[in-house]
C-alpha cells in the first residue's frame, strides 16, 4: 500500500478520515498494519499491502467468492489483444486519460488496471470485493501510481465526486441490486467526469426462461460439483459445428483455451446474480444519477457484422430483441 491513498480514502461506514496505526513497511510501501477511522473508530487491516475494508466474514467469503475461484487462475494478459479490446469496448483514443483519476470498480485480477496504467492515467484505484485483488497486485507490480483494496461496492471508501472517470466492466449484473449499484458508483463521479459500464444486455423471453432453468438449478449445486460439471459445455465447444448452434440457447464461452473455456463456463454456471439488462433501463438509471451525453457503446460489432446490409440489419435487430445470449451493452455518460 502506498502511504497516499489515506488521501483518497474514507470510512465505508462513516465517511470520516482514516489513520495509520501499527504499520509495517518494505521498500518504502506498507505491507501490514492498521487503519483507523477518525471518528467511529473503525478498524481495518492491511494485509499484503492491502486494506480489507470488509467485515471479517466478508474477505474470505461472500456471494462473488465463486469469481475468486475463476480470477486466481484464469490468465487475460495478452497485451496486444487486451490493448484493442479496450479501445473498442470503450470508444476511447490514445491520450484521452493522460492524468486522469480513475476507479476500477470490481476490478478482479486487474486486467484493464494495466491499460489504464498504459495510457497515462493519473491516480488508478482498483477493488475488488474477492481475494482475486491479491492477484491485481502481482499483474500490475510493474507500475507505480495504483492502488489496491478489497472493498464492497455498495459500500465504497472513496470521498463523493472525486473520480474524473469510474469504470465497471463485468461487475453490476453479478450484484444483488445493480440499480442501487449504478446510483453507488455514479456518486463518486465528479462534475464533469465520465461513468463507462459494460454489463450483459437484455435476452428473449425463451432464452431468459432456459438460462433461468439451467443456472437456476447449478448455482444451487456445492462449487466443486459445478467446477467438474461445468466440464461439459467446455467438452461441446469442440465438437464441429456446435458453437453456432448452441451458443444463443445455452452458455458456451468462446474463450481461446481449453483452460479459459473451463473456467468461464464455471464463472457463468456458478454465479450468485445473473441480472439482464436494456439500455433503456440503464439510461433511466444513470439520468436518475444526474447523467447525460450518453454513449451506448457498439460493443458487439463482431455479432453483427455482415457483407450485406441487410443481414446486418437484421442481426441488429435481433440485438435490440435480445437474442445473442453473450451479447454486453455498453454505456458512456458525462455527470452534469
């Protein structure tokens, strides 16, 4: 932990100010030790350098430990890929966070911590309500100017309006209420600044009550069970031809490895909250916010794409519909 992120911190609970207490350091950065809240009294731990800003039932075991199990061992850094991906799930350009404040918000093995990092960002800040923050660390040890915490995101220990830009890629449709997540997220956004989430869109009323059925019934199953059973969609993703069929009726990851397959499938199957939803919803929610210049973000080009244009329109149609079963709606919006 370095010492200046107290300056960025506050009391999930209170609001009030932190102190140090008891601390450790190694090569000039905090590795164990305290932190205290002015005012309650709260006290957190540091742990490997991290602040746990959970309660203690919390850090080891809480409704996203099964994404712990998939962001310890799964392995995204591919530079090059990730770089692309990034521009084209955002719409941003090369210069466009130079010395911005950014907060990652359920940031997990850190994975776009490094691209913001890449591009010059000012102060970074990524959580993650998992242990998977631990591996954030490692991802990103070659940087300096991030910070790490496991925190809640219903409970966030920033000052409001204090980010340029918050970013949630993956995170509000896994929650119990991405609603009341949208309204936590956008008040740390200052005047000004820019709110970017990637959730999963909207599906078909027969797509919704198979994934319901199906997912219903595994998430209900002990997580070692879903781990080994999970082996099975992973298994049809090889046989000639099953992709395109199966891929819109039930899940199949489409990941480039056998390891990669394994573990998505198992993140899909396993998961807690699996909410659904429209851009009309999310746009209601971030107006709600004080939001606007909003952005939907074209983060499904490649489902779409076609030679003809009138395939293409047809498949866009069939977006908006709800179709793609893996299809993510992007969104972009400025706090007024």
């Amino acid at each position: 932990m370095e010492e200046t992120l107290i300056e960025i911190i506050v009391c999930p609970e209170c609001g009030a100010k932190f102190s140090f207490e008891n601390i450790l350091r190694e090569n000039g950065v905090i590795v164990s030790g305290d932190i205290k809240c002015s005012s309650c009294g709260k006290i957190y731990p540091i742990i490997k350098g991290i602040p746990r800003l959970l309660p203690e039932s919390d850090r080891f075991d809480n409704y996203s430990k099964n994404f712990e199990h998939y962001l310890l061992r799964m392995d995204w850094h591919k530079a090059k890929r990730n770089k692309e991906r990034f521009y084209e799930l955002t719409g941003w350009e090369k210069g466009d966070l130079v010395g911005k404040d950014i907060l990652d918000a359920g940031c997990g093995n850190g994975r776009w911590l490094v691209q913001f990092a890449e591009e010059g960002a000012g102060n970074i800040v990524g959580f993650d309500f998992t242990q998977a923050i631990e591996r954030a660390v490692e991802n990103c040890r070659e940087f300096t100017g991030i910070h790490f915490l496991q925190s809640d995101l219903f409970k966030m220990p920033f000052k409001d309006e204090y980010f340029d830009i918050v970013y949630c890629h993956g995170v509000l449709m896994m929650t119990p209420d991405p609603e009341k997540a949208v309204e936590c997220l956008g008040k740390k956004v200052k005047p000004g600044g820019e709110i970017v989430l990637l959730v999963y869109r909207n599906l078909t009323p027969f797509q919704k009550f198979i994934d319901n059925c199906i997912c219903g019934l595994t998430k209900r199953l002990p997580v070692k069970v879903i781990y080994y059973l999970s082996l099975i969609p992973t298994c049809i993703e090889y046989i000639p031809g099953a992709v395109p069929i199966f891929e819109n009726i039930f899940h199949l990851s489409g990941q480039p490895s056998f390891m990669l397959k394994h573990l998505h499938n198992f993140d899909w199957y396993s998961s807690s909250f699996r909410h659904r939803i429209s851009p009309a919803q999310m746009l209601s929610w971030l107006e709600k916010g004080g939001f606007g210049n909003f952005k939907v973000l074209d983060t499904n080009d490649f489902r779409t794409r076609s030679r003809w244009s009138s395939v293409q329109k047809i498949k866009e149609n069939l977006l908006e519909k709800g179709y793609f079963l893996k299809a993510t709606l992007g969104v972009r919006a400025v706090k007024k």
